[in-house]
C-alpha cells in the first residue's frame, strides 16, 4: 500500500486537521532545508495552501528556493508552472514561505516586559515627576532592564508563537518548519516552559515592587529622603502597567498553546533527515529517542544523499562509465562553490577603527588560510585515520597571531567594565572549530588535536555541541565530564616531542548548570536570611518585600542553551593552572555558535543589573532601618560571601568575552564543504564572526571529490552505506510502531529553485520498494 511505499504521503491525507504543522530537523548538514521546501512544494501542489518557514538562526531556505526572503514576509512562490500533482487534484494550492525575523519578534516581548518597571513608553510610561524620581531611587528601572535581557534563543521561540498565530488564523492548511540543527531543536523544545516560569516570575516580581510602594506610601518621611518630596497622591499613584501585564498574560496562553501544539499528534509531526554515516545515525537515534521521550510524534526517517548503486547492478565497462561521468558532474558543481568561497577569504572586512568596536568602520584585506581535504570513502574515526587527515588537512594550519605584525589587534585586552581579562590563562591557546552542520566538524576538531599533540603540545580537545560526537570519532566514551587521557593516542603515538599528549572531554552541562544555580540559590538564601535579621518596624517590611532573592530566581531559571556558555567557562577554569598548550573547541553548528558568542555579554550584563540593583536597594533601605543591613552578624556575613561569588562568576564570564576577542590567544576555524548552500552559510558566518571581532584564519573545505575518483571509490561508499541503512533501520524498534523510512538517492547537482525541488519532491514521494521489509 502507499503508506508503506510512499510513507511521506501521508502528510498528504485531506482527514488530517488543519493546520498541520510538520517540523523538519536532524543533524546539519543532511539535507534538512532542502527537504523542507520539497515537501512544502509536495503538499501545495497536492491542493492545500502551504506555508514553509525558517527557524533556524543559519538561514538558508532563501537559498534552496533561489529567491530573497531578507523582508521576513510571507512571499508567495508561483507553482501554476509545474504539472498538477496528479488528474485527482481538485485545485492548485499556495505556497509561501518565510524566514522568521527573530530579532523583531523579541523586541515585542522586550517592549512588554520592560513596562513592568513603568519606566518605559513615550513620558516614562505616564508617570509624573516625582514617581519618575522614586522610580529610579527604588531602581525600577533596572527592573526593566533584568526582564528586557531576553536570552540568545528565546528570540526564535517567540517568532514561532507569531508564526503559531498566523496559522490559527486558518489562513494555511499545512505549515513546514525548516528547523535548527539536533541540539537547538531540542533546547528549542524546552524554551517554552523556561520562558513561562521566566514570565511568572517576572509578573511576581512587579507584584513586590507593587507591595513595596504601598509600604513606602505609609512612611511619608521616606519621601524626603527618596528625591526631594513627593507630592499630590505620592507614591501611592502607582504607574498603571494592567494593559502591559494582561499582554503578557495573553503571551504566556500562547506558549502554552505552542508547548501543547508540539506535542500533539492530532495537529503536529516530526520529520527525522539523516544520512547513512556514522555519525550521522549516532545523532539520529540520540534524536528519536529525545524527542520520543518529550512526547514529540515521529513517524517518517528520511536518509538523504545515498549513493546510485547501478554500477554494482549494471557491471563490466557500462556500469563504470556510468560512475566515471556521475563523479565528474559531482566534482564540477564542487569546483565553481569552492572558487567562490576562496574568492571571499581574499576580499575585505569591516574592523572597528578602535578596540572598543567604536569610532567608525574602516576595511582590510581578509587574512584567511584555505585548505582543501578530499572526501574519504570510509569514515575518519580512528587514530591512524585522523593523523591521516590532519597530514593532508590541516598540515598548513596557521596558529593564533599568525600575520598580526601587519594587522591591528582587534580586542586584545580590551577593558570591558574594569574586570579582570585573560591575563590569568598563561600561554595557553585556543582554536573553536565550527560551521555548518555535517561538514567534519567533529572529525577536523579531533585530527587538529592529533596535529598538536604530535608536535609535541599538551593538548585538550573540548566539546561544546549538545549533540556530542567527539566520543565517536576518537571511538571512546568521554562520559565522566573531565579531561581524559585519549589512550589510543599513547599507542599508536610517533616522532612524538617530549610532553605531547593528548585528553579530550565532552563538557557535563548539567554539572555545569547546576553549580551556577548552587551560587545563586546560595546568593538568594543569604540575602534573605539577612533581611529576616532586620527586625521589625517598616524597614523590615520592607526588606522582606523586596529582596534580591526575588531577583535570583530569574537567574535560578537557566535558559536552554545556557548550559554551553557555562561550561565554556568551565574550561576557562579548568586551564588556569597552565596544564595545556593547546585547547581545540568543538562547537555545535552556526547558528547556536553564533547564539554562544552573544551569551557571555547577555549573562554578564543580567547578573550586574541584578547586584546593581541589590547594592542600590540595600544602600536605600539601610537608611529605613537605622542600618540593620550593616549589623546584621552572620546574614551580613554569608550575603557578602554570596556576593564575592557571584562577583567571581561575573568576572569570569568577563575574562572569557575578552579570551574570545584576543586574536594572540584565540581563533575560529571554519569548516564547510564545497555546496553552494554551505558556502553561503559560511560566508555569512565569516561576516558575523568579524562583527563579533572574533578572528578567523584558517578554512576547511572538507568532502572535496578527488579527480582520481570513480567506480571503486563510489561501490567502497556505497557498501558503507548499506550497513547504517540497515541500522537506522532499527530505529523501528525503539519508536512508534508506525516509524517508516524514505531513501533519497545522492544528486550531482544541488536541488534548488522550483525545478530542482520539485525533482527531490517526485523522489520522497514517489512509492520505492521498502528494501526494510
């Protein structure tokens, strides 16, 4: 029957509700786009008005449909010049699509919550001038700026709640959603409930300023102290913030909504893309499983680029030159992505014409390293394969300041708010690999590590993908959450220089997470348990009402994604002794690369608005209490220890913002291969590295098909293939019962535009032989 030989078509079925809401997602680099936009195409031309959409902060399903989707708009793609899907299709539809404009959809959530304070608006929110005064004696208005201080991430979450609205209008019977890769999906999974609770909270939090006022508004001699008088209804005449707090109210039902929608069969699916590595099926069974347990439906696998077996069934000089031609047409398209992306390492960059990033923009010529590396037939998971690869990859590798003494130095030792820099990591330096999804990330970060421990360096190699697969490529379990010795490095070691040695790590980010909560629910705890100590009378009162322990429970509800940011920190710590030369970085894929570089300001600046605020309220209200905060014993005592701890962290996360922008001490490699897709992502994430003035010298451009290439290289991939089919396969087992697959056989030309889309749709659609029976 079709739905065992078309399995995809059963997003097809008129009986399914509408909106149907089909995410797409898995490890980068598999396709994931591009199957989007081919079932977004399948499903218009079966007759129902689609909506394909971008949530992934790397976007690029403006690429695979070859036209501009930079307005952040619906644009409406034109189909009446394909053939109709079939006699029986009634009508045509609609296909539109979009790439969601996260930054925009934030501010709206930022606007609303910043009017808790009462600080925001045109006229400050309407208040007079004396309740502006209060505002800022009591520190409101950092209120405003700790709930104003939304999280890297939770911007791709509220322009899914618009894009949830947009389709409940019931303006699309099917929604496609072109996701990030594995792990941001998952982290995007939670964010509905930690931005919920991070909404409650802050509504409790205006609660409590509320009570404190009412408090004050008894003591009229605190206002003399509070700025200058006040007068008429004084601090009674409370800023009017209802409208402002029934919008998030109504903000928070959508979550609710979005969380349930989710996970709800009846409205939403999941569409698993992978491809027959490895690695690839690594991650694939990581996300059934994670998304299964979360009560996400899963019941389509699409394996992408699967090699043409026709050689093998076609045989003698036929077969072979069917081979011989298909490699040729693969290793063209490959030649004209890789003179474009070199063309780019040679042209110029905008640099700040000061260290701090300001006083205009001036140009210099891009200092970027490109090497080439040829896709192997077999996967690179071993030490003698990964020395293999560093010899032919990575044997030119540039380190850090390479080429300095004819460049500026852009952020070294910058002073950022006075806090300690990276003075206290000796000598050590660091390389963050990264890139697309499914490039060799991974496996470029593991043979560098070779590279350097070979020449004689104390190396580390680091994990910070939520997805990890180090562990796989160095084929060992890194599951202790500290640095292990890679003893499979010791044995096959050679002309190695004395004290080269090689440990990795896959970093335990809910260690990481849970410490961070320790210190502040520590931090919280003290500061009330010195409030308690504060008497009775109206400053008591007062004190109890509002203390930063409140303010430490929006610290307390970590942000999905946070989790690498801390770890990261961890590693800066872990370092400090001097017990590395060498520390390689495997991160996750660009977009949550990106989204981990804007962390260390995000935390930083939350955590010195919330002790800004905690020393303001504290100098105000020891004046209420005929200063019981100054004399408060042992509360007094574990508050200043709590404090110097967060202080601590701060200043970590501060020598970590500096390490990053230290071209000496830190680089960013990138690594793609040679796609038209991947080489626009990676030129933007070029781009946005530079803004951020994190320097990248060197370029990898993996997978390039080798000129000798032909018949026996392509039977060698296509047996390998064979058998992570055969495993992905065993998915079954371990998922609904209704899981089925979908083979996509490899192109030699990248599927773009109308035309290109529409021969990959024909492919996932059309009913194939369930070789899995």
């Amino acid at each position: 029957s079709i739905i065992t030989t078309a399995p995809l078509s059963r997003l097809l079925d008129a009986e399914l509700a509408s909106p149907r809401f089909v995410l797409v997602g898995g490890k980068g680099g598999v396709g994931k786009t591009s199957t989007s936009a081919a079932v977004a195409l399948q499903t218009a031309r079966a007759g129902f008005k689609t909506l394909v959409v971008s949530t992934d902060p790397a976007h690029s399903l403006g690429d695979a449909l070859q036209l501009s989707l930079s307005s952040h708009r619906t644009v409406q793609i034109p189909i009446d010049t394909l053939p109709p899907l079939s006699a029986a299709t009634s009508k045509q539809g609609e296909l539109h699509a979009m790439e969601i404009d996260t930054e925009q959809a934030a501010e709206k959530l930022r606007s609303l919550l910043s009017r808790l304070s009462g600080a925001a608006g045109e006229g400050g929110g309407g208040m007079s001038e004396q309740q502006r005064k209060l505002v800022e004696q009591l520190g409101l208005a950092e209120f405003g700026e700790v709930f104003g201080s939304l999280p890297p991430g939770a911007d791709e979450l509220v322009a899914m709640t618009e894009m949830l609205s947009l389709a409940e209008q019931g303006e699309y019977e099917r929604v496609v959603i072109d996701t990030a890769p594995t792990g941001h999906t998952l982290r995007m999974l939670a964010f509905p409930d930690f931005v919920d609770t991070f909404l409650e909270k802050a509504l409790r939090l205006k609660e409590k300023v509320a009570k404190m006022g009412a408090v004050m508004n008894v003591v009229k001699a605190g206002a003399s102290v509070l700025g200058g008088g006040v007068g008429g209804g004084g601090v009674g005449d409370v800023v009017d913030v209802k409208k402002a707090v029934e919008e998030i109210e109504a903000f928070r039902v959508k979550l609710g909504r979005l969380s349930t929608m989710l996970r709800n069969p009846s409205s939403c699916e999941f569409v698993v893309v992978t491809i027959a590595t490895k690695l690839a099926a690594d991650e694939s069974e990581r996300l059934v499983d994670a998304l299964t347990d979360d009560g996400v439906w899963v019941r389509n696998v699409v394996i992408n680029q699967l090699l043409s077996t026709k050689s093998t069934q076609d045989g003698g000089e036929e077969g072979g030159e069917v081979m011989k031609r298909f490699v040729e047409r693969v290793r063209k398209e490959q030649l004209k992505s890789i003179a474009r992306f070199e063309e780019f390492c040679r042209g110029t960059e905008c640099v700040a014409s000061d260290e701090n990033g300001g006083g205009g923009v001036g140009e210099r010529k891009r200092d970027i390293q490109v090497v080439q590396a040829p896709l192997f037939d077999a996967e690179i998971r071993d030490m003698y394969a990964l020395r293999a690869f560093a010899g032919v990859a990575l044997k030119e590798f540039r380190p850090c300041g390479a080429g300095d003494d004819d460049h500026r130095v852009v952020g070294e030792n910058v002073n950022d708010g006075g806090h300690e820099k990276d003075g206290m990591l000796g000598e050590t330096e660091f390389v963050l690999v990264g890139g697309k999804g499914g490039v060799g990330k991974t496996t470029s970060s593991a043979a560098l590590g070779v590279k350097f421990a070979d020449e004689g360096l104390r190396t580390l190699l680091v994990s910070t993908d939520p997805a990890h697969s180090l562990g796989d490529a160095l084929e060992m379990k890194l599951t202790t959450g500290a640095p292990q010795r890679v003893n499979a490095y010791d044995v096959v070691a050679v002309d190695q220089k004395e004290g080269g040695l090689l440990h990795a790590m896959e970093i335990d980010t809910k260690a990481a997470v849970d410490e961070f909560r320790r210190v502040v629910a520590a931090f919280g705890a003290s500061d009330a348990t010195a409030r308690d100590g504060g008497g009775g009378g109206v400053g008591s009162e007062m004190l109890k009402e509002l203390g930063v322990a409140d303010l430490a429970t929006i610290l307390d509800n970590t942000p999905p994604g946070i989790d690498e940011l801390l770890a990261l920190v961890k590693v800066v710590q872990l370092v400090r002794g001097g017990e590395y030369d060498r520390v390689v970085i495997d991160t996750a894929p660009t977009g949550h690369t990106l989204r981990l570089l804007a962390f260390p300001a995000f935390l930083d600046g939350l955590i010195g608005k919330v002790l800004k605020i905690k020393r303001r309220i504290d100098g105000l209200l020891s004046m209420f209490s005929g200063g019981i905060l100054r004399n408060s014993g042992t509360g007094a005592d574990a508050m200043k220890s709590a404090s110097e701890k967060m202080e601590k962290f701060r200043d970590d996360m501060s020598e970590l913002r500096a390490l990053l922008r230290n071209p000496r001490r830190c680089q960013f490699a990138v690594v793609t291969i040679p796609t038209e897709l991947a080489v626009a992502e990676s030129e933007r994430l070029v781009a946005s590295l530079e803004k951020e003035r994190v320097r990248v010298r060197n370029v990898v451009i993996n997978q390039c098909v080798p000129a000798s290439a032909g018949d026996a290289y392509a039977q060698r991939r296509t047996k390998a293939q064979a058998a992570y089919v055969q495993r992905l396969y065993g998915l079954k087992e371990r998922a609904p019962a209704d899981l089925e697959f979908t083979l996509v056989p490899y192109s030699d030309v990248e599927l773009r535009g109308i035309f290109g889309l529409k021969y990959l749709s024909d492919m996932l659609f059309t009913p194939r032989h369930d070789s899995s029976s």
